[in-house]
C-alpha cells in the first residue's frame, strides 16, 4: 500500500473513535508524519470541542517539528469560524509542509475554502486519497449535506 493510502487508512481508524459521539459533525482523523514517522494524531471526540487537527497537533509537545510535516485529515480542514477557530489558519501558523485528504468538505461554509486557504499560503494540498473509504466513512454527513444544498 502506498504511505499515503496507510497514513489515511490510520486516520480513517482515528476517526471512527468518535462515532456516535459528533454527529451531526462528520468523523475526522488526523495523522501527522515528519520524515516517514508519525509525530502526531488526534480525531474529532465530541460535538463542540476541538476539531481532530487540533487534537492532532495539541499532542505534539514540540510544535517546531510541525514546520514541513505531512498532516493527514479524511474531510478538507475547516475554513470559517465555527465553534473553533479555523482548522486551515492553524495548519497555516505551524507552516506544515502538506496536507493530504479524503475529501471536500460539502458544507457550503467551506466547501473548498479549506483547501484554497491553505494553497494561497503555499501548502501543497492532495485530494482524493481514500475517498471512496471516506465517503463511506461519513455516508450520513454527505448525504445530509447534499439534501441541504438541492434545497438551498
Ligand atoms: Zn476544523
């Protein structure tokens, strides 16, 4: 399996420990590599609180390794302000090196402003790696958003 594919799949598993515990947020893992080893990992735990690329970098204790790392994350980092504050601006102040995920986010609050964020600072950003497993993942969630934007 290709690195990229084993990191996600680690952060799909990530994910799914807050089943039943964010709905209606999605599931989101998070996995963070530095020079092939994984340095950090945090998931979404609950409605409300800190959103998995918070979690994931919260438990990294040297936040200077973070500079060039790979961040894994099955749904696009959140661009707006929510009940947090914008996953993408905290990526961007790390000025981690990648960002590989799963897939868009459909909620029309961020919907691509994630990604275009996080290009605009000059972060590399691949999408699509599991989509199918992250769809799948968050079936209910897509599903919903969906439905919300064919009425909007
Ligand atoms: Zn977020």
């Amino acid at each position: 399996m290709h690195p990229d594919k084993q990191y996600m799949h680690r952060a799909l598993q990530l994910a799914r420990l807050g089943q039943g515990k964010v709905s209606p947020n999605p599931m989101v893992g998070c996995v963070i590599v530095k020079d092939g080893v994984i340095i950090g990992e945090g998931w979404h735990q609950k409605y409300g609180e800190a959103h998995a690329e918070k979690n994931a970098i919260d438990s990294i204790s040297d936040k200077n390794l973070l500079k060039g790392s790979i961040v894994y994350v099955n749904l696009e980092p959140c661009s707006h302000y929510g009940k947090t504050p914008p996953c993408s601006d905290l990526l961007i102040t790390h000025q981690v090196g990648c960002v590989v995920v799963s897939n868009k986010d459909p909620n029309p609050l961020v919907d691509g402003g994630g990604i275009k964020k996080l290009r605009e600072a000059g972060i590399e950003v691949i999408v699509g790696v599991l989509q199918e497993e992250g769809e799948l993942l968050n079936k209910d969630f897509f599903y919903q958003m969906n439905k919300k934007r064919i009425e909007v």
